[in-house]
C-alpha cells in the first residue's frame, strides 16, 4: 500500500513515517485492495490534526483525528479509518447475499382455502 504523507506547519521526520507505517500495516493487512493512503498532518491553533483519505471499492472515505499530541491523532484517524473502512466491506458483503424468496407454492394457499376448519 503507497502512503503520501504530507504535513502543514509540521516537519515530516523518519520517526513519524515509521510510526505511520506501523499505525497503517495492520490496516494494509486486513484490506489487501487499499491501494493508497493521502495522509495530511497539520498543526492549527497549537493541535494536531489528521486527515486520511482514500478510495476503497469505488467509494472515497476519508478520516480525521485530532489532538494536544501528534501520535495520539494519528492513532484516532488511523482507528476511526479502520471503522470506516469495516463498514464500507460490510456493505459490499452484504449485497452479496441474496434475499430469501417466498418457497410456498400458490397452489398450497387455494386448498387452504377451499378447506372446512370448522
């Protein structure tokens, strides 16, 4: 899986990438079609914040994750992602399921009728 990661009024060091990397391998792991991840790391107003964005079996989800500590963000969007991401594959399996059809047959509801429960 290829993560862009950018920041905004933050400096993109090796620590950072690696923890990003591990944050998100688990993720790569359970959703082998994740081609890519936009990751954006922005400091507004003394927090950080994350914003994640990807495309995911025809439909875009992003995630966002904000905190006093850069880690922790990371750690939310990354779990808040994982949810998103869980939901989507629930859906697509859901539609995979056929739903069940009516196994009586017409003829079986005209003699019930024409039977004297009396």
């Amino acid at each position: 899986m290829k993560i862009k990661l950018s920041g905004h009024h933050v400096d993109i060091s090796d620590g950072i990438k690696q923890y990003v990397d591990e944050k998100f391998s688990k993720i790569s792991s359970h959703f082998p079609t994740l081609i890519s991840l936009d990751i954006i790391i922005a400091k507004e107003h003394g927090d950080y914040e994350v914003e994640i964005r990807t495309n995911y079996e025809g439909s875009k989800i992003s995630a966002t994750g904000a905190d006093h500590v850069m880690y922790p963000a990371i750690a939310k969007a990354a779990k808040k992602l994982d949810a998103a991401l869980s939901h989507r594959k629930g859906h697509l399996k859901g539609k995979l399921h056929e739903k069940p059809t009516v196994t009586t047959p017409e003829i079986a509801h005209e003699i019930i009728q024409e039977m004297n429960l009396t």
